[in-house]
C-alpha cells in the first residue's frame, strides 16, 4: 500500500462530511422557508373564511331589513321607503300583502 492512502482517505472522508453539512444545513433552512410561507398562507385563507362567513351574516341581516321595510310599504304606503328600495333595485309586489299568505309563500321583497 501506499504511505499516502490513509492521509486521502481521511481527506476525502473529511471533506464529503463537509459536503453532507452542507447540504443538510440548506434543506433544513428550505424547510424552515417553507414552514414559515405556508403558515402564513394558512393565516391568510382563515382571514378570508371569517370574511367569508361575515359577509354571509350581513347578507342575511340586509335580507332580513329589505322584507321589513318591504312589509312597511305594503301596510302603510310609504312612498319615501318605496323610493329607498327602489333605488337599491328591490321592487315591492304589492299583490302580495292583497291575500293573507302562509309563512312558506313567497317574500314581499324581491332583489333584481
């Protein structure tokens, strides 16, 4: 053999140790990258889920206010809420309020 086998060896050994931290260190930092991107995409899809669900409660609310106003200008012929209705396209049918209606028949208010 020859005298300088070992000191190579050695050598080539230190060196693909080397090259194994290495590698080792920017796949733990990609890791870590890719962590902390997908924590905050997680944060942002919860921010726009508890829009989501929001706006659903509000759509539910601003329905809820068109029938009332709706029944108010059935009963008492109120033209200033009619004009309000109106101008934000919510028609009233009056036919409605005419027959006494069972609570599963149509709303008085209708969105275009």
């Amino acid at each position: 053999m020859f005298p300088f086998e070992d000191a190579m060896t050695e050598k080539l050994t230190y060196w693909l140790t080397f090259l194994f931290s290495v590698v080792a260190l920017v796949l733990l930092l990609a890791n870590t990258a890719l962590i902390e991107g997908n924590r905050r995409l997680q944060e942002q899809a919860t921010q726009q889920q508890a829009i989501i669900n929001n706006a659903n409660n509000v759509s539910q609310l601003n329905q809820g206010l068109a029938q009332a106003l709706a029944e108010i200008v059935i009963k008492e012929k109120d033209k200033d809420i009619e004009s309000l209705l109106a101008s934000q396209g919510i028609s009233v049918r009056k036919e409605a309020a005419a027959a006494p209606a069972p609570a599963s028949a149509e709303q008085p208010a209708k969105k275009k």
